[in-house]
C-alpha cells in the first residue's frame, strides 16, 4: 500500500512526519529495528534516495539512531520521545488555533467551544 | 568517474525540424530521473540517442565518456516505446536471447517476475495482450544490471493497476548506483519515486531540479508545475 | 559475439528454409522415381520430347521459385532484424556495426550456398538414372566437342560460378536494403530502386568492358568450334567475375559505412 502523501509539500518531509507518527502510535517501540531503506521506499512506494534523505533527517535529530552494520533503531531515549510527542501536540493546537482564527473566534472562545464539545462527549454514554 | 550520461550541444535534426537543438546536460549516478516535456519536445530522441539507435546531427553524446557503440551497449539497458521482440518469439526464447547476449542479464530474477505475474514461458509474444507484452519487455529490461537504464515511455499504454506494479518492478530492481532516465507524459503518477526531473521544451532543456527542490521552492506539485510551465 | 548472432539469425530463419528445400528434395526424389526412371530413349518419339520439355521447364521453374524464396528470406531478414521495430533490440546488443553485418553476410552465404547444394542434389539426382546416363552416353561425343570440355566439368564450373555469384548476391541486396533506409520516408521503394539503378550501372559499365576487351558475343559466336567455345566461356567467365568482385568490394564499403554512421531507427 503506497503511503498517502500530499502532492504540494516536500516528500522527504511528509516520510519524516509518516515515520514519527508511526512511532507516537506505536508501530515502532523504542529500541526497535526499522526496515532498511529500500524495503521502506518500496513500502511508500518511492525514491529511495528520497526515503534515505527523510531517516537521515531523523537520525540528526536524534530520533533514529544507526549502528553500522545492523541497520538503523528507534531511540530508546523516553525523554526525547516524549518531547517529540510534546513538538507534535504543540504544532497540532496551534494549527487548531489559527484555524479557529480563521472562522472568527478569539482564543477564549475557542477554548469555550473546546470545554463545551468535551462536556457534551462525556455526558453522552449516561444518555 | 566521469558522468553516467553528458550532453554537449547536442542537435538532432529531421529533414528541416529539430528535435534537440544544442542540449546540454549532464547526469549523476543513483538517480531517479524523469524526462517529462509535451509530445516532440525532443524525450524520445534523446533517449535514442543514448541507445545509440539515432545519430546525432551535431554535437556529442557520452555515456560513461564514451560515444554509444558496442561498449556502452553492455552497461545500458533500453526500454523502447514500442514492442521490439520478433512476434513470432515465445515467452522462454526471448529470455533466452537476452541471456545469451547480456553478460548482466540475471534469469533468476525475470523468472521471478514471470512466475508472479503467471506468465506462461511457452506463451508466443504475438499472443500476449498489449499490457502483458510491456510488462514481459520490462522484466527483460530491468533484469540486467545495468548503469543507466532509458525508459521510454514504460507506463504510457497500460492500466492504473499494471502502472503500479511497473513503477514498483522499477523500485525493486535498479541498484543505488544505477541511474533509471524515464520519459513520461503521466507525472502525477510517478513524481513520488523521482529524484529529479527534466524538462525539454522545443529540443532545449527549461528545467533541471529535484523534486523536492520544486516543492520547497514553489509549494506545489511537479505536475501542478509542469501544467503552468507548458499550458496552451 | 559474431558466432551467437550468426547461430540466432540462423535458427530464426531454419524453419522456413528446411521446409522449402525438404519440398524441393522430396519433389526431385518423385520426379526421379516417378517420372525420369520410367522414360525410354530407345525410341525419340515427339511424345517423349514433350514430356521431357514440359517436365524439364516445370522442374526449372520450381528450382528457380525456391532460390527467389531463399534471396527473400536474407532479404527480409536483414530488414526486419536491422530495420524495424526489431532493429531496436539489435541495435543495442553489445555487437558493433561491423559485427552485425559480418553476421549477416556470413548468414546469408550459408543459406544460399546450402541452396545451390540442394539445387545441384536435385540436378544430380534426376539426371543420374541408368536410363539417362546410357542415352546421354551416345551423344557425349558430340556434346564434349561441342563445349570443349565434358559436361560434367562444365556443369562444375557453372556450379562454382554459381557459388561465387551467391556472395556478390548477398551483398547486392544489402547494399540496396542499406541505402534504401536513407529515406526514411521510402524505405522499400528506394532500396528497390537502388537495385534497379545499380544494376543498370553495373550493366552498363561490364558492357563497355566487354566490348573493350573484345569478349561481346558478336554475331559469329555460332561459328566458333569446341575448342574456340570454350576459350570465349573462360574469358567472359573470368571477366564477370573480376567485375562481380570489383562490384562486391564497392557495395560493401556502402554499407559498411552506412550501418556505422547512419544508423537512424524511426
């Protein structure tokens, strides 16, 4: 199954964000072993240059870490992991945020829709 | 190491019209790369002139260093745009020839290829439906190890399902220091497994950069590009 | 490289050569047994001499349909393989130019020195019978004197003619198939056209050689003996042949040049 990838952005991006997210949503534990480049870019159904310049970005930031014969693993560092997790959620309300700008509410009212939509959710199994 | 492939003022010229005129260009190895342009903007004859079945006007072609001759004919595998097996031919002997004139010709692997698309060997070509025909052609092509393989045209005649598994038999085969040149007019398609593309407009080159270079630098798609660059 | 393209280009045309020339065998074989072991020369009766005429001229116009088939078969092969939608997978085998044509040149003389085999097998065989050699054995006098020489040793030098001219053939026809592919446009049209206007040139040059070197058939050749007979077939044999060789020498140097600098597949 080829990867969902969206046309206007760049591709080695897109694979960073696929990869982090399969880690977060535990496709990967930590300290495990990723698939090699090829069999990774056969998967997404890309370059695998491209593939390999999206792990390398991984690796600088530490995410991912290579050992040189036996391939490439999930950091086992739970700090990093976590504040990775941290970056994520972050970029994911402030786009909420701004989304919410768009449609003319202020931050207040946004979190009162936020409150209400929360209430409302967990009221609804006792219905 | 010199280029894998290098233009120099390259001219090819039909009666009074010129399919390439003075291109310069050169290729790296372990790339990817998409040769995209509207029809006679010059991609199939600059392929041709890589196979070393056209001659060029003026100019040089070099493929290694080297001028297309029988040298070069050992490290390059070519996909033409049309069938080019004898029809007469079965399935077994057309595997055969290649094996018999191809050092780097490796069975093993188009057997493979054959036996998952149930291909039957004693089948001849001239019964093959057109799509079973590119793809048996392909095999062929992509199982030699080759430098530079030139695709002309691999997924132009074939349905969406038999693209897939072309552009996956491409993926799968080439090795990371082989260069694959294809020529295409579907770029929606493929733009995720290219490196870099080409565009030829009017027998010159108009663009030459990476994919993702494209999308850093104008936000949108090579095929979103490629539509304004060249729109009627 | 030049052995393996030789033993393809071989077997993709064996099929169709063996069945021609198995038919041509199987049809001499018949012919002797049914129709040559049964005449009776003690007698020439007009029946018996239009028999012979009838069976000679349908026997001579069978040799000569399998020998065009046999030309057409190198013809076509070495358009199709060279020229056409195949010309693509020829032309990028790691072979050079050179080898391709040597393939074909090397190919295309066995094919046709096989085919004066079977023809000369078919000759020999129907003419061979005991009735035929006794017959022939009242008139050999007259005819050794006629010729100069026996009529096998002159049936020999036709079939050695006939070998040597299978070469120039070969080349001939590439040549024309060669340069007809120059026009992308015609490709046929000109390379038969090239055949024609070359062989009028040809003509026309061996012509004047002739009439320079005083061997043009004039009209007292019907006065000439054995002896003086026989002098004129050597002169004129040897002539052509150099002339054919000559002619030879120059096509090849056309094509050869033709498939290494403008080879342009469309």
């Amino acid at each position: 199954m080829p990867w969902k990838l969206d046309s206007s952005r760049p591709i080695y991006l897109q694979l960073m964000e696929r990869i982090q997210h399969d880690i977060i949503s535990g496709v990967y534990r930590p300290g495990d072993k990723i698939p090699s480049v090829r069999d990774l870019a056969l998967e997404a159904s890309v370059n695998p240059n491209t593939m390999q310049k999206a792990l390398s970005e991984l690796e600088r930031s530490g995410l991912v870490y290579s050992q040189r014969t036996s391939g490439r693993f999930i950091t086992e560092d739970e700090k990093m992991l976590k504040k990775m997790k941290m970056d994520l959620a972050a970029e994911h309300i402030q786009q909420f945020f701004e989304q919410m700008h768009h449609l003319g509410f202020s931050d207040e009212e946004a979190l009162d829709l936020i409150r209400e939509t929360l209430r409302r959710k967990n009221n609804e199994p006792d219905s | 190491m010199s280029p894998i492939l290098e233009c120099r003022n390259l001219t090819k010229k039909y009666g009074g019209s010129y399919a390439l005129s003075g291109l310069n260009l050169t290729l790296e190895r372990g790339e990817i790369i998409g040769l995209l342009g509207p029809n006679g903007s010059g991609k199939s004859s600059l392929i041709k002139l890589a196979a070393g079945v056209l001659q060029p006007t003026a100019g040089e072609i070099l493929l290694s260093g080297k001028a297309p001759g029988a040298e070069t004919k050992r490290f390059v595998s070519y996909l033409p745009d049309r069938s080019y097996l004898g029809r007469q031919m079965r399935v077994s002997e057309a595997v055969d020839y290649y094996n018999t004139f191809y050092d780097n010709f490796r069975p093993e692997r188009a057997s493979g290829m054959l036996d998952s698309l149930e291909i039957d060997r004693r089948a001849r070509l001239s019964s093959l439906s057109k799509g079973t025909l590119e793809k048996v052609q392909l095999i062929l092509v992509m199982s030699r190890d080759a430098d530079l393989y030139l695709l002309d045209e691999p997924i132009g005649g074939v349905d969406p399902a038999a693209r897939d598994y072309i552009l996956q038999t491409i993926l799968t085969n080439y090795n990371e220091n082989a260069t694959v040149l294809l020529s295409t007019h579907l770029i929606s398609d493929i733009e995720n497994i290219l490196d870099r593309v080409l565009f030829l407009r009017g027998g010159q080159l108009a663009l030459n950069a990476s994919v993702d270079e494209i999308r850093t630098e104008y936000g949108k798609s090579v095929d979103t590009l490629f539509r304004e660059v060249f729109k009627c | 490289m030049l052995r393996k393209l030789i033993k393809f280009d071989l077997k993709s045309g064996a099929r169709i050569f063996l069945l021609l020339h198995g038919i041509l065998l199987a049809v001499g074989l018949s012919g002797r047994l049914l129709f040559m072991n049964h005449l009776d020369f003690s007698e020439a009766t007009p029946a018996l001499v239009s028999s012979i005429v009838l069976f000679a001229s349908l026997t001579l116009f069978l040799l000569m349909a399998v020998c065009f088939c046999t030309w057409l078969l190198i013809a076509v092969r070495f358009y199709r393989n060279l020229f056409t939608g195949e010309g693509y997978l020829t032309w990028t085998l790691p072979a050079s130019a050179v080898e391709h044509l040597w393939a074909k040149i090397i190919s295309g003389i066995i094919w046709y020195t096989l085919d004066c085999l079977v023809v000369a097998a078919v000759i020999l065989m129907l003419v061979t019978g005991q009735n035929v050699t006794d017959a022939y054995s009242v008139i050999a006098p007259e005819v050794t004197a006629e010729l100069g020489m026996p009529l096998s040793t002159f049936g020999l030098y036709l079939f050695i003619v006939m070998i040597i001219s299978c070469f120039s053939s070969v080349i001939m026809t590439y040549f024309c198939i060669a340069v007809g592919q120059l026009f992308p446009a015609h490709r046929v049209l000109c390379a038969i056209a090239a055949y024609f206007i070359s062989g009028l040139i040809i003509q026309a040059v061996s012509m004047g050689l002739m009439l320079l070197l005083k061997l043009f058939p004039g009209i007292n050749l019907s006065i000439l003996n054995g002896e003086q007979l026989a002098q004129y077939m050597f002169s004129a044999i040897t002539l052509s042949i150099a002339i054919m060789f000559a002619v030879s020498a120059a096509e090849y140097a056309a094509v050869h040049y033709i498939m290494k600098k403008k080879i342009n597949l469309l």
